[in-house]
C-alpha cells in the first residue's frame, strides 16, 4: 500500500506520448460523469472513439510495469478512464474504488501545457490526513491507491485549451478482470 502518491515524470517515452497526445486531438463526446448525481459535465472518449485501441493497451502495459515496482505487487490492467476539461467545467472529488489492492495512475496528456493555466491534480491522502496537490506537466502520471478520493482540477479562465487526462486503473487480483470491450470507458 502507498503512504503517498507517486509522481512519475516523463513516464512514457516521447514517441508513445506524442502518439497518444495526437489522438486525444478529435473524438470527444460531452457528457462525462464520475457518478451519475454529479452536477457537473465535461468531456470524455470512449473506446468506439479512439483511432487505435492497441495505443492505449501498449502504454497501459507500459505504466503497469513502473507502477507493479512501487507497489511490489503484480498487478493487471483494469481500465482505462478518458477524460478532458475546459474552463468553467470543474470536477468534484471522487473515488474509484471501494477496494484494496486497486491502483490509479492518472497521465497528464496535453502534449503542451503551461502550469499558470490550473489544471492540477487533488487527492486526499487519509494515511497522512492531508490534501495533495500535482500541477499538470505533460507527460506525469500521479500513482494513488483507487481508493483516495481525488479529481482534476479543471483549467482556470486564462486558457481555451482542453485539459486531457486518462486514468488507468490496476488491480492485484485477477478475478476482478472485465472484457477486453470494458476496458476502456
């Protein structure tokens, strides 16, 4: 179990993250929620939206590997949550799991982002009993038991651009697996 979150800078290599940046450019569909009471919509891709499903799976087997060293566990692929933002559509804290042994690695995907325009990263960190906070780099991916409540930050109103992020989530027993058509969300 994590006491902290991890930060991982420049977890992909550059021809990975430039690939998947390219196909967070089109496709997004408005209507995103974490829990269906939210009062809050924002953007989101689903797997009949992306260009290639095997860029997603690659990169998901690519963090697993560095997140199974922090956690000294092995761990399998879950799913994968695709979200963007832009200013004025904020989201409320969550969590996404009510069980153990599941791990979130949140990717910053904006290929080009400048950190006055917000959009950081929020967990609770109950072990320490306090707030964490990550600003958006791209590249970076956040490491935190799903069980934290977190959210990204929506851009503040200096910027038009859409904040991208997506969240991959691992779990240490493989009985909680879904379909390969439930993975990505």
């Amino acid at each position: 179990m994590l006491s902290e979150s991890i930060i991982l800078k420049d977890v992909l290599p550059t021809d990975k993250f430039l690939r998947l940046s390219e196909d967070l450019e089109v496709g997004w569909r408005f209507g995103n929620k974490s829990y269906e009471s939210d009062t809050y919509d924002s953007w989101a891709k689903q797997y009949v939206d992306v260009s290639d499903p095997l860029i997603y799976m690659d990169i998901a087997t690519h963090i697993n590997y560095k997140v199974r060293r922090l956690v000294k566990s092995k761990l399998h692929f879950y799913r994968a949550h695709i979200n963007g933002q832009t200013s004025g559509q904020p989201s409320l804290i969550h969590y996404d799991s009510t069980r153990d042994g599941f791990y979130t690695a949140v990717l910053f995907t904006t290929d080009n982002w400048h950190t006055n325009w917000g959009g950081e990263f929020v967990c609770y960190n109950p072990i320490k009993e306090r707030y964490e906070y990550t600003p958006y780099i791209p590249n970076t991916a956040v490491v935190i038991p799903s069980t934290w409540e977190h959210r990204g930050s929506n851009p503040n109103n200096t910027t038009h651009r859409l904040r991208t992020s997506i969240g991959f989530m691992y779990c240490d027993d493989p009985k909680y697996l879904k379909s390969y058509n439930q993975l990505i969300e």
